[in-house]
C-alpha cells in the first residue's frame, strides 16, 4: 500500500449531525478535507465511513496516520 498525502499536521475540527454518515478521507489527497472527493480513484485507498450517532465537535484525522480511524490520536506530532 502507498503511503498517504499529509494534508495537514493537525485534526479538523467539524460540527458533525446525528444521524448523518460522513465519508473520511484516507488518502490525502481529496479538496474536500477531511472527507472524501473521489480523489482516491485508481489507488490502493478506499475512504471510511463515519456514522454520526450524537450532534457535536469531533476531530477528523489531518495527517492520515491515525491508528484510531478516522479519528486525530496524535499521531501528526511524531511526523
């Protein structure tokens, strides 16, 4: 497997809703950060799903790297 684009070396912060699913991005590379765009055709990368059980602030993952997918668990700091 490739290694992914760093799209930044810190989480996103969003306002995700209850009951919405949210599509993150694994590869890196989509314009829509955190969440997929389709930019992964034709790679190894596949995005992963997110369902939104409560309305509230949740940080997506920026660099990628996370082992908590696709939550931020730090991993940006040792980059």
């Amino acid at each position: 497997m490739s290694d992914p684009v760093v799209a930044q070396k810190s989480p996103f912060e969003v306002q995700v809703e209850a009951g919405e699913t949210y599509w993150w991005c694994t590869c890196g590379k989509s314009k829509e950060q955190p969440f997929c765009d389709g930019s992964h055709k034709g790679t190894d990368f596949s995005p992963i799903e997110y369902k939104c059980l409560e309305s509230c602030t949740q940080y997506f993952c920026g660099c990628k790297y996370t082992k908590d997918a696709p939550m931020c668990d730090g991993s940006h700091k040792a980059l």
